[in-house]
C-alpha cells in the first residue's frame, strides 16, 4: 500500500503512476488523518509513503500520521518479520536532509518496528511555492522540462519497488542520489526552522471579493480543512494552526482571487493537471 499527502498534484501523481506500475492500494493520508489509521498489512507487503517536502523538512501532516498510524493483523509484523518500505518526495528544487529526518522519525514511531525503509527517491517537479518575494511558478518551457525528467525518474524508481531492490552499507537505495542541494543542514536546520515558526501560517491569507465567485473550490481542496466555505460563500482561514501552507487553495482558484497578503501578487498558478501564468 502507498500512502501519500499532495498539495498541488506533484505528489499524486507520483503516487499514481506508481501505484498503476505496482498494483499498490491508494491511501491518501488527508481522507484518513481523522479516523483511527489502522490498516491490515498482509504478509510480505510493502508500504510506502509519497509527500512533498515543505521547507526542507518533513509536512507536519505526514509527522502526526505516522504518530498515529498503525497496523493490524494478516501478516503485520506479528512474527517479528519486517516489511519493505519505500519513500518518494517532491520538491520544487532540493529537499536538503528531509530524508534523514524523515528515516529518523520512522524510527522513532511504534508502526516502524514493522518497517524497513530500504529505498528513498526524490523528484523534482514544477515549482508551486510561492510565499516569499522571488519566488514563483516555473515557466511553461521549464514545467515541461521538469515533468518529462521526472516521468523518466520515476520509471526508474518503479523498477526498484517492484524488485525490492534494497541499499549497501546501512544506506537505502537511492540514498547517494537525493537532491539534497548545497549546504542542506543549514536549510532542513535553521532555514526550515525559520519557516515552520514564521511562514507555516494561514494568517498572510486573503480573499479579492471582487474576483472570488463563491465557487467553494479553495474549501474543497485544503488537505486540513482550514477554510470555512463551500458552494456560495467567500472564504474564510480559520487560523487554527492546522494550515500547511500548501498553497493549494491558492493554486487552484479559478479567478486568482486568493493572494498570500503582498507576496503572490503577480505571480502565477500552477497545479499538476492545469497551470496557467498571471501578468
């Protein structure tokens, strides 16, 4: 089974052709967060988790499911046997140490006895973070670019899944080829510190009444539900400390009529199946 989180589509989409590849059961992790999250592992099944990296770091969605996930009976690790697991994340650009944090946490949580990670992927994807100034959704010509090395990417990560294909020396497969970037404890460290205390926030959130036709998209689309509207009604964050800052109701306006305070003004919308470019 793969479970998976997605803001603006990279990550399903990953996780998709993946799972069409290996035959996997789709769980996405917001359509479950809120129930008990236990689910029956058969005896020599994989498990694998697909997620964007936000700020360097691991989403705070992805930390409180593995807190809370767990596995039944059928196989689930009950004769002490550990099961493959796998993780794919996106990223505009690098991800830093995202993955060590992420291996560490696994570690840390009971539902990790049962799981081995053994294969580690990370993707580049269209960029769709748009919170601080100079930062903007790609071109059109290098979106392309991005989705079809991406495309060639994933096959290759595919291939190991489905042969278990596992790591040397301690290390997970794949492990030497993610982006993490220059310097990358400085940004999982104090840079996506900075972000998880000053820019993880729904308060910049705006609505342009001028634009905003009611249609309830942006309710619809947050992962955590943060906004309080639907069909008929403008709306409206309710600062409860779950937002992500995902961008995702942004991005998928149909009007543009969602700003990010000053910081998104101009700038563009992207999501996986539609992108478009704002003067």
């Amino acid at each position: 089974m793969i479970f998976y989180f997605s803001g603006t589509g990279n990550s399903q989409w990953a996780a998709e052709t993946l799972a069409s590849e290996t035959g996997d059961t789709l769980i996405s992790i917001p359509d479950v967060l809120g129930s008990e999250c236990r689910f029956e592992l058969k005896s020599g099944e994989h498990v694998g988790f697909i997620f964007p990296i936000h700020g360097w770091r691991v989403p705070r969605i992805i930390r409180e499911f593995l807190g809370r996930l767990s596995f039944g009976p059928g196989g689930g690790g009950t004769d002490g046997t550990m099961h493959y697991c796998f993780c794919l994340v996106t990223a505009g650009d690098s991800i830093g140490k995202a993955m060590e944090r992420f291996q560490q946490l696994l570690i840390s949580v009971p539902c990790g006895r049962l799981l081995k990670l053994e294969a580690v992927f990370s993707l580049v994807m269209p960029e769709s973070y748009v919170g601080l100034p100079g930062m903007d959704v790609d071109t059109k010509e290098r979106e392309a670019i991005k989705k079809m090395t991406a495309e060639e990417e994933l096959k290759r990560f595919s291939k190991a899944v489905r042969g278990h294909l596992c790591g040397v020396e301690g290390k997970p497969w794949g492990w030497e080829r993610l982006e993490r970037g220059p310097i990358p404890s400085f940004f999982s460290g104090p840079v996506g510190g900075f972000f998880e205390r000053f820019l993880i926030t729904d308060t910049p959130f705006r609505v342009d009444s001028s634009r905003c036709v009611r249609c309830g998209i942006c309710a619809g689309v947050c992962p955590v539900n943060d906004i309080k509207g639907g069909l008929g009604h403008e709306p409206d964050w309710l600062h409860n400390g779950k937002c992500l800052t995902c961008f995702s109701c942004y991005h998928h306006c149909p009007h543009h009529a969602i700003e990010y305070g000053k910081r998104t003004k101009n700038k563009g919308q992207y999501f996986y199946k539609r992108s478009r470019l704002h003067s």
